[in-house]
C-alpha cells in the first residue's frame, strides 16, 4: 500500500507505459500494488514523498530488464 504525502502521483496498470490508463493521485491519496500485476509510474516537475508499507515478501521484477535502474550504466 502506498499514501502520496505531496505532490501529485500519477499511477496506471499494464504491462507497458500508457499516458492514458495514469490515474493523478494527489496528497493524502493511498493505492495498492495488488500482487503479480504489472504498474508504471510518473512523476512532474515537482517532488514526490510516497509512504509504503506492505508484508513481504515483496519483490521488484522489470517488465523490461534493461529498464532496471540498478543494471543501468551511469554516465562519466
């Protein structure tokens, strides 16, 4: 479960990143991330702090591998 603390948080369900299935979740706002099922996020210029709990286990798996930001090279 994730609650927006500020900023506006925008969050859809798919597989692949679709500008039209974003649903705003503004400050105070909370969402689950039922398990199995795919989601991406976006972000605007401002800021976000989200709170998220859950019992895990839990784990991170990329639709995209070479999109895992922990495999992506960083620039010199």
């Amino acid at each position: 479960m994730a609650t927006v603390i500020s900023g506006l948080w925008n969050i859809g369900y798919g597989d692949s990143f679709d500008q039209t299935r974003l649903k705003a979740l503004p400050p105070g706002s909370f969402y689950t991330e039922p398990a199995g099922r795919t989601h991406f996020a976006q972000t605007g210029d401002e800021a976000v702090v989200l709170q998220i709990t859950g019992i895990g286990p839990s784990s991170t798996i990329y639709v995209d591998p070479a999109q895992d930001p922990r495999k992506l090279r960083k620039s010199d």
